[in-house]
C-alpha cells in the first residue's frame, strides 16, 4: 500500500485507545454513583435479615474501581507512548 500515510493510522490507534481509557473511566464513575443510590437499601436488607444488597454494592463498587484503575493505566500508558515515541531500530 504507497499510499498509506502510517502516521495517520497510528495516531488513530492511539486516540482509540485513549478513547477506550476514558469510557472505562466514565463507566466505572456511573457504577460508583449507582452504588451511592444502591447503598441505603443495605441498611434496610440488613435489618430485614438479608444480605443480598449489601453484596450486591460491595461487588459493584468493585467492578467500578477495577474499570477506573483499568481506564486509568491505559489512558496513562498512551499518553506516555505520546510523550516519548520509541526509536525506530
């Protein structure tokens, strides 16, 4: 292919990846709020005699951290990859 312009397509994986990063991080932040929602129902399923919401809470809280750290990291590592480009050998 001559006339692929390389430059171009690497800079499209890399914004897709920043991309990737950032939605991982915005849904992670949903999850965390939908938790805050979630978690007066805790109190009320303890007193009831059930430990089904507090379960559910405590795994979805982390679900949610586990995509930040994950969108974190790799938002992190394409910015890097921006910042200091490897040498062609």
């Amino acid at each position: 292919m001559p006339e692929t312009n390389y430059v171009r397509l690497k800079d499209e994986v890399v914004s897709t990846a920043a991309r990737r990063g950032s939605v991982l991080i915005v849904v992670g932040r949903v999850l965390l709020w939908m938790d805050f929602l979630l978690a007066m129902f805790v109190y009320v399923g303890l007193r009831g005699g059930s430990r089904l919401w507090m379960w559910w809470v405590i795994a979805e809280a982390l679900l949610a951290l586990v995509l930040i750290v994950v969108g974190t990291r790799m938002r992190a590592r394409v910015q890097s990859q921006e910042t200091y480009p490897r040498r062609a050998a």
